[in-house]
C-alpha cells in the first residue's frame, strides 16, 4: 500500500501580475495545515529532460535584508542536501563555505547563528 501527500501553494497576484501572497498547505499527521509566506524557491528535477523546472516567487512586501536570510539558509540547506545524495564532502564543503561568505557579506551571518 502506497501513501501520498498532497502540497498545495496559492499565489494571490496584484493588477500587475506581482506575487501579494503566497500561502501553502500540506498533509501533516494532526491534519492540512496551512501557513503564509513571504517567497518561495521550488525547484522540480524532470525525469525526462534531466533539466529543472523552477519557480521562484516573493511578495511585494519581502525586504531585501528577508531576501538574503533566506538565500542564505537555502545554501546552507542545499549543500547538506548535496551531501546527504552524494557523501561528496569536499564539495559540500566549498557550497558550505560560500553560504558562510554570503552569510558575512550580506551581515546576517551573526543574527542566524
């Protein structure tokens, strides 16, 4: 027997077709559970082309400094997610190293951790 999950996003677009609000629900075990957020990086492998189908959205209220908090856990996230697929240290290594860097550049480094 097999389960699934169901994600669903919704995206309320203002006259000129910009992101308002974006907001998601899932199946959680207590239930859907539905949450609001200010941007969204989804990124889809096809298993035909072997190319990415992304869709990167963010509301028209999300400041720049909300902007680089969450490019910065998305690095950090992706380089232990390229791990944890592929046990390659050395470059999940240098993608850790980069998300440090941007972290220090954009100066949240110090507020996330």
């Amino acid at each position: 027997m097999s389960n699934k999950s169901e994600i669903k996003i919704e995206v309320t677009l203002d006259e000129t077709q910009t992101p308002t609000k974006i907001e998601w629900e899932a199946d959680t075990p207590e239930g859907k559970q539905k949450k609001e957020s200010k941007a969204m990086l989804l990124s889809l492998f096809e298993a035909e082309s072997l190319d990415t189908f992304k869709i990167d959205l963010w509301t028209t209220d999300l400041k720049i400094a909300e902007m680089d908090r969450l490019v910065y856990f998305t690095l950090k996230s992706l380089a232990d997610t390229y791990f944890k697929a592929t046990k390659n240290e050395e470059l999940s290594s240098h993608m850790k190293s980069f998300a440090v860097h941007f972290g220090e550049y954009t100066k949240i480094l110090d507020a996330a951790e």
